[in-house]
C-alpha cells in the first residue's frame, strides 16, 4: 500500500496509530482484541473487545466493540455490549443495541435504539476515564481473580 505506514504495537496490546486524513476502517471480517490507540477517527465494522481511544468512533450496523471506548464522539449504529464509554458526544442512532454506562457531556437517543445500563452527564466526560495501563491492570487482576 502507498503511503502507507504499519506500525508494530507498542506493547503486546495496545496498536498506536499515527494522525492522518483517512480514517481506520476495521472492516467487518476484521476483529481485535486489546486496545487501538488513534489520533484520528475509527470506523467499526468488525468485532473490538477491549478499548478503543480516538477522536471519533463510528460503530455501524453489523460492527461490536466490547469494553471501554474514549472519544470526543461515539456515534453507534450497531453493538456496543459491556460498555464504558467516555465521550464528550454520544448519538444513539436507530438500530443502535448498546448496556453498559456511558459518561457525557451531550447525549443525542434517535427512535430505534436500545440502551440498557446507567448513563451520566459530565461537563468533562474522557477526564474520567482510566489510562490505558489502568485498563488493562485492572483486566489482568479479573483475569487472575477467575
């Protein structure tokens, strides 16, 4: 691919991504386990179980992010199950299954969505969301504890 840079991950679970103009598209047979680290937007159409941090996500029909997403936008179209969302921004859009709970500054619920879990308003969302090795210390102890 021209212009195109692969990085290898940071660390075994955390896959940084540089700024550009062209979004990450994780296409729907696509999935990742651990966390995905951008500086520009994400588009979901596969499956992510762990964390994703960038500008904007978009989950659309068909995609499924399991676990923690910061953003200053997430805007779902599929699933979002297990959630913890951190985003300044989040739009519910029809067809949109998402439990879990979400923090935000504005909330936008299209007819068509179902949301099930505790969602909070807060004039600084992603300030509370944990830092990546928070995340996945805290997820090495669970696993450790079954």
């Amino acid at each position: 691919m021209t212009g195109s840079t692969v990085l290898p991950p940071a660390n075994d679970q955390t896959l940084h991504v540089p700024a550009n103009d062209v979004p990450l598209v994780l296409g729907p047979t696509a999935s990742v386990i651990g966390c995905l680290a951008l500086v520009g937007d994400a588009i979901i159409q596969g499956y992510v179980d762990g964390e994703i941090r960038a500008a904007t996500v978009l989950i659309v029909s068909g995609g499924s992010v399991s676990g923690t997403i910061v953003a200053s936008e997430v805007i779902v179209e599929g699933d979002a199950s297990d959630a913890l969302i951190y985003a300044d921004r989040i739009v519910l859009r029809d067809g949109a299954h998402v439990t879990g709970e979400i923090w935000h500054k504005e909330l936008v619920l299209e007819a068509g969505h179902m949301f099930e879990g505790k969602s909070r308003r807060h004039d600084d969302p992603r300030s509370l969301a944990p830092t990546e090795a928070q995340h996945f210390e805290d997820h090495e102890e669970q696993e450790d504890a079954d």
